[in-house]
C-alpha cells in the first residue's frame, strides 16, 4: 500500500512538474524515488523472511509470492515517474511539453492518477472488479498516446526533433506506468479468481 | 535457458528485419513471442507447483522464486525483441533505420546478442563474474545510446521528426533490453553471494 501510493504521489507531482517546469519539485520526485526502492527491498526481504519462518501452502503461498509481482511493478512505475520528472529537468527552465500537447498529457497523468489509486484499492479490497476496471483506463490511456503521436507527427509540428523525441518518450513513460498498473492489478485478479494471468504487455499502442 | 535462447534469436533476427527490411523475418519474430510468453507461464507454474509439493526452504527457495524474477526479465526482452520488429515492419518496405544510424544501430544489436548469451552462460554456470560482465556490457549500450541520440540531434537529421522518434524508441527498446539482462544477471548473483541485488533501472542514459 505504501509503494502505491508513493509512485502514485510520484506521478502526480512528474506531471505537475512537467506542466509548470518547477525544478524543486522534479528534484522531490527524483530523490524520493530512492524510498520506493527501498520499500521495494522492504518487500522482497519481508517474503523471504515470510517464506522461512511460516512455510505458507497453496493459497497463502500463493499470496505471498504474489507480492513479489506486485511490487516489481510498482517499483518500475516509481522508475516511470522519475523519467519524467528528469525528462522536465533536462529542458529547465524551458517547458518540456509545447502547448499543442498540454491538454493531453494532462489527461494522461489524470489517466495514471487514477489508475495507480485503483492498484491501491484493489491491493486492500482484492475486488477482482477493480482489476477489470484497470484495463479499461489501459484503452484509455492507448487512445491517449495515439492522440499524442498523430499530434507530433502533423505536419504542422514546429519544434523540431529534439521536442519530438521528448515528448514520445513521454508517452511512453505514461503508457508503460499503465501497463504496469494493469499488471499489478491482473496478479491480485489471478491470486481471486485463479484465472491466468496476462504477463505479457497488454497490445498497448505503436507509435504512429 | 530455453527463454534466454529464445530472446537471444529474437533480438537478433529483429536486429536483422530492421537493418535489411525483411518482413517475413519481422512477422516471424512477432509470431515466436507467443512461445517466450508460454515459456514464462511455465515457469510459473512449475515455480509454484514446486513450492506446493517440495515446500523448499532456505537457498532452494531462494533459488526457486529467482526463477521466477528471472523468467519476468526474459519475458520482457522479448516483447522487446518484438517491438524492434514491430518498428521495421510499420516502416517496411522502406528501412527504418537511415544510413548514419546503421553502424550504431548494428553495434547495439552485437551488444545486445552478447548480453544474451551472458545470461543464458550465468543461469548454467552461475558464474557471478559473467554477471558484473553484463554491468560493463550495459554501459557500452549507454555509451551506443548516447551516441544514437547524438546523430538523431544533430543539426544535419534530414529524415524528420517521425524516423527520429522511431529511431528513439528503437535506442530505447535495446537499452531497455540490456537493463533487463544485467537484471536477470544480478538475481543469479544475489542468489551466490547474498549480496544485495540491484533491482532499479541502473543508472542507463537519458536522451539528450
């Protein structure tokens, strides 16, 4: 729950930091990311500990090496976020994204808000629905990336390819943090319903 | 080491498709994925089928869920390998990559292709020396990266914006591919050693 919300928070301040081209908080958001790591460590230590001194079977068992899953992805998605705060580092004090792509990657850091919320709930309430749900934010946030690349690609684009290359790896960033949200909340689906899970990367979205 | 080779071809017949545009080759990779992702599913399982029936402790344990985090970063390279086709195929019949990225571009495929035979030779050997090797190969891939972005910024790119974001994408896949090699490696370390295995992106390349 912890890591969940710290990449959540992550995000949410690589976006605003992004929009506003504030270096303080790109900074925050690098340097936190060691936290998430360190949680990281936190849970991979804990099962092993776990593993050792209870021998849990079946179900339990199960659960338990679960986590592990779960909190690969997290960690990446604290990875994803800090990529883009570097990303709005590097161009400082200019913006990192032109005013053609304000409004949607906007919308994908709403995207990745919400979704990493949901890997949250789901992690508390295991509600298999939840799950489902993430999924359809991944369509949303694949639409949102194709909208992006049909932007940098108009003929109309004006800032040349350096921006374009920045503002691809942007999309991205916030497409592999949904990927890795959908993957995280597919696992506690599995650890439910029992049902295989996707491992592989949801058919996501190729640029152009 | 089923997975290793097979992620192993991937990458280089990917490699390949894109510097000679060769579709059938592209489609043949992005077909083969489908076994790597079988091969991951039954790792899983036999992880967990393992765990149910030989309750393993200690360093067996520690070795079986490895197995499982091993498999997880071979997963992904070859959705890597995949995307590399993917690239050439959306640009097929015209070559993807223009005539000054090709050197680079071939480099990072050797290094690519070594990296994979690395973590095949680990797994069998679990040679922990193999494993730092990997280390010192990623940072040759840093190195043909930021070479890569080098040329793509160059004020002399005359292929656009579009062939510099596919070109991007493309330097990302392969660094991306490294990473998860090292990372595949150095759980075949942590395992020997005890030490403590990185599990963060190392510190790679940002572009630009």
């Amino acid at each position: 729950m912890s890591m969940a919300e710290a990449v959540r928070t992550a995000m949410a301040h690589a976006t605003e930091a992004l929009l506003t081209a504030d270096r303080e908080i790109c900074e925050r958001v690098i340097t936190r990311d060691a936290e998430v790591d360190d949680l990281h460590r936190r849970v991979e230590e804990r099962v092993y500990d776990t593993l050792a001194r209870q021998s849990p079977v079946a179900t339990d068992l199960r659960l338990v090496i679960t986590g592990i899953q779960i909190a690969a992805d997290l960690e990446r998605m604290g990875d994803l976020a800090e990529h883009v705060a570097k990303t709005a580092l590097r161009r400082y004090p200019a913006p990192a994204v032109p005013a053609e792509l304000r409004e949607v990657i906007t919308s994908m850091g709403s995207v990745a808000d919400r979704m990493a919320g949901k890997v949250g709930l789901v992690l508390t309430t295991q509600d298999a629905t939840l799950g489902a749900e993430l999924e359809t934010d991944d369509d949303v946030m694949d639409d949102l990336q194709r909208r992006l690349f049909s932007i940098l690609l108009h003929k109309d684009w004006r800032y040349g390819a350096e921006a374009a290359i920045d503002c691809a790896l942007l999309g991205r960033f916030y497409e592999r943090y949904a990927d890795h949200a959908v993957n995280a909340g597919q696992q506690v689906v599995y650890l439910v319903t029992g049902e295989t899970a996707e491992t592989t990367e949801p058919p996501g979205v190729e640029p152009a």
